[in-house]
C-alpha cells in the first residue's frame, strides 16, 4: 500500500532558476579570473613601461644638452635673432630638466651622478649665458676663451649622461628580465585556473542534469504500474526542489486520492441507508424552526393588538393618561420591528423620539426634560429608520441618568452649508476622547442589555449611515470634558431641487 512519508517541507527551486543560476555562477567566476587576469596584465605592463623611463630621460636631457650647445654656436657664427630665440629656448627647455634631477646627498651611485650632472649643467649654461653676452657685447678673447670652458664641460656632461644611460640601462635589463619571468608565472596560473573552471562548470551540468533525469526515470515507471492498474506501489521517492519534484509529489498525491476513493466507494454502499435516515431528522428539524419562524412573525402582533386593546379600554374608562401612554407604547413597538434597511423622512424620527421621551417621562415622572428646535422644511428629507431613537436612549442612560442635577436634552434640526445637520445634546456627565474615538472606529461595543436597550448601538447607527448615504463623514462626536455634557451631530447630504423638494 503507498503510504506518505512525513519529512521536512522543502524550499522550492525551480529549474529555470538553477539552470540561470548555475550559469551566473560559472559566468562570475570566469569574469572574475579574467578581470583578475587584465588587471596584472596592466600592472605588469605599466611596470615594464615604468623600466626604461629613466633611459628615455637621459636621452631627453642628453638631446637638451645638444640643442643648447648647437643653438648657441648657431648664434655665435650667424649672430641672428633666430638663433638667439632658439638658444633661449633649448636653455629654458634644458633647464626644466635639470629640476627633475636629484639635488641631495644619497649612497646611491646613479643619484649622485645625476646631482654631478646638475651641478656641471648649472656651470655650463653659466658660461653659455657668459659666452652670449660677450659675443653681443663684442668681446671676441673673453667669448673665446670662455667657448673652450664651455666645450670641455659640455664633454665632461656627455660623458656623464652617457655612463649614468648604461648604468640604467644594465639595471632596467635586470628588472624588466624579472618581471617577464613573473609575468610568465602569471600566465601559467591563470591557464590553470580557467582550466579549473570549466572543469567545475562540466561537473556543476552533469550534477544538475543527473538531479533532473533521474527522478523523472522512476517517475516514468511508477506511472507505467499505475497504468497497467498497479495501485499498491511505494511512493516515489525524490529530493528534487523543482518542478520535478513537484510532479512527483502530485502523481504521489494522485494515486493516494485514487486508493482513498476506491475506499470511499466502497463505504457509500454501507453508509447510504444511514444518510436516508440523517435527511429525514433534517428535514424535521426544518420543519420545526419554519414554525417557530411563523410564530416569531405572529407575537409582535399579538403585542400590537393587545395594547390597542387595552388603549382601548382607558379610553372606554376615561383613563385618558394611561390611554395615551399605551397608545405610545404600540406606536413606539410598531416603529422599532421595521427592517433597518427601510427608509423612512426625518420628521417620522423626531415623532418616535418624542413617544420614547413620553414613555420615560411615564415611567420616571418627567425627570427627562426635553427640548426641540426643529426646521420644519428639512424634515421630509429620507434617512434609514431607528437612528434617533438609540442616540437620544444612549444620552440618557449614559448621561443624565446618574447626574446630581437636572438633564435636558435638546434635538436640533438645521441646514449647514450642504448639508441638514441633526444635533442631540445632553447636559450630563460627557464623554473621553478615548471612548469617542472607539465609537467612531466601530470598536466601542456598549452592553445594552443591561440598560433594558433596543439593541441598536451607535455602531450600528454610524454603520448604517454610511451605507445609505454613501459617504465616510455622516456623525460626529463631540465632548468639552468630564461632567460638560456631550453632542452628537448627524450630517445628512442636502441638496434642493427646483420644486422645493429636499
């Protein structure tokens, strides 16, 4: 029989996700080695480049060197303007090359050959500059014998330039012969690890391809025993994390739901007497709440009735007061069993309001003092029914039903702007802002059956509101403080047509 191996629930990857995986993994890795790789090439490069600058210097300062020698016995044979700016030149040129030159005292032998270098070209473009000025000033034996000054330095600084070159050179040689060698290394290395990357890249396919063939192979057996109307097989084993994974499961799931409903088939047979019998219990059971239904129908009216009969009956006694009392009563029952979705005008609200306030008055010899200032043109306006009522009930049983002085409530009818604006407000012992918020949110739930209530809270009425009129803001509370009394204003969207009707 298949059973279900309970394990550790495993996190989904799917195929395509480790195919694209397997493939940025393999692909950063090879990116990296060759940024690794073109990185050293520069370096080694710039390195190598690096070598022979100080040979391509002394080369330079050595043509200087040339340019000042030549310019100047330019100008001392043709003594022209030309040659002149041109001496000037190589001088100035010559002598931005001696800054670069080392200028202290050091071990090294190649330092100090280039402070002696600077030091003799400082003394040689002395002289020029010397053999310059007697040449102009027509001082032919001193230019002269200056001129030979000159040219002996200038031979002792070729000399010198060219020995420090050699010196450079040989040690450069060296350099760059190591750094070729390391540069080969370089490359040795980095041929084997790309070598070990596309080994790992075959190893990474061929692990993720047996991970997908595999469990497809004993997949594709499993089915063929089911086919061929095998159902007790074992459970296709299979850690796959994919999509395989997840056929499998199903086909798992398959043939367990297969087992599970040829069990049930065969329980159906024995349990269908028992189901004939649980249909008949229900439908007496039907039976019996439709007739209670019927009688919850029948009782408000027999409640009608009977206080109409007992109207009645004062009246027939001249028992004016309790006739009316009982004629409010029915009125106020009458009203309060409609359906809450059924829509009545503003002044049928006012009207049961006042019932409720005259029963009250019966019932506690007219310590409920209320007052009204009401617009008679607003009041044909259409609202949902019972929303007055639980307002006016809510401000006197919380507040000024256990206040020391005398309560009033007053109910106000007017038009604000666009809209009608119902206000009741109370004297009594107020309201938190805290409590108001709850009751504004739909969290406040207030425990009328302790207030002998209608059941109707201030939720409901907000609730109701806002289905019938379509919009967030119809009521709002509001409260000075403790034992300052508390108002509650109703927003009913007003708009007049053109025959005056609201």
């Amino acid at each position: 029989m298949l059973r279900n191996k309970a394990g550790k629930k495993k996190r989904y990857i799917s195929i395509q996700t480790k195919l694209i995986s397997v493939f940025f993994f393999t692909t950063a890795i090879v990116f990296t080695v060759n940024v690794y790789m073109y990185i050293n090439f520069n370096r080694m490069i710039k390195r190598i480049d690096e070598i022979y600058v100080s040979n391509a210097n002394s080369n330079e300062l050595q043509n200087g060197l040339n340019q000042v020698q030549n310019s100047m016995s330019e100008y001392l044979n043709t003594k022209s303007s030309d040659s002149m700016e041109e001496y000037f030149r190589s001088e100035e040129k010559y002598s931005g090359m001696l800054q670069a030159l080392n200028d202290t005292i050091v071990e090294n032998d190649n330092m100090i050959m280039e402070k002696n270098i600077r030091r003799m070209s400082e003394s040689y473009l002395s002289l020029t500059n010397d053999i310059i000025e007697a040449k102009r000033g027509r001082n032919v034996e001193r230019y002269k014998v200056l001129y030979e000054e000159a040219g002996q330095l200038y031979s002792y600084i070729n000399t010198y330039i060219y020995t420090l070159n050699n010196k450079q050179f040989q040690n450069n040689s060296e350099n760059y012969s190591a750094l070729f060698a390391t540069l080969k290394y370089m490359e040795v290395v980095n041929m084997v690890i790309l070598c070990i990357v596309a080994l790992l890249n075959a190893l990474l396919t061929i692990v993720l391809t047996r991970g997908i063939t595999r469990p497809l192979k004993q997949l594709s057996e499993a089915a063929n025993q089911v086919a061929q109307g095998n159902l007790d097989i074992e459970p296709t084993e299979t850690e796959s994390r994919d999509e395989v994974g997840v056929v499998t499961g199903a086909f798992n799931q398959m043939v367990l739901s297969l087992q599970a409903y040829i069990r049930r088939l065969k329980e159906s047979l024995e349990l269908e007497s028992a189901m004939k019998e649980k249909e008949l219990m229900m439908e007496t059971h039907l039976k019996d709440a439709q007739l209670k239904y019927l009688q919850a129908q029948i009782n408000p009216h027999f409640l009608f009735n009977t206080l109409n009969a007992g109207a009645q009956l004062a009246m027939m006694e001249e028992a004016e007061k309790t006739y009316r009392y009982i004629q409010n009563v029915a009125d106020f029952f009458r009203y309060n069993i409609k359906e809450s979705r059924e829509s009545v005008s503003l002044n049928q609200e006012i009207e049961i309001v006042d019932n409720y306030i005259y029963i009250l008055n019966v019932r506690f010899s007219g310590e409920i003092h209320f007052r009204k200032h009401v617009d008679e043109s607003l009041t044909n306006v259409q609202v949902p029914s019972m929303i007055l009522q639980p307002i006016v009930e809510n401000c006197i049983n919380y507040g000024i039903r256990n206040i020391e002085w005398e309560g009033y409530i007053d109910l106000s009818v007017y038009k604000e702007r666009n809209h009608i604006c119902v206000s009741i407000r109370d004297n009594g012992t107020g309201m938190s802002e805290e409590k108001i918020q709850k009751i504004m949110s739909s969290r406040q739930k207030e425990d009328d059956s302790e207030q002998n209530s209608n059941g109707i809270g201030l939720d409901n009425v907000i609730g109701r509101l806002r289905l019938f009129f379509g919009i967030e803001k119809v009521m709002e509370i509001t409260s000075a403080g403790e034992n300052m009394g508390t108002e509650v204003a109703i927003f009913i969207p007003y708009e007049e047509k053109e025959n005056g009707h609201v």
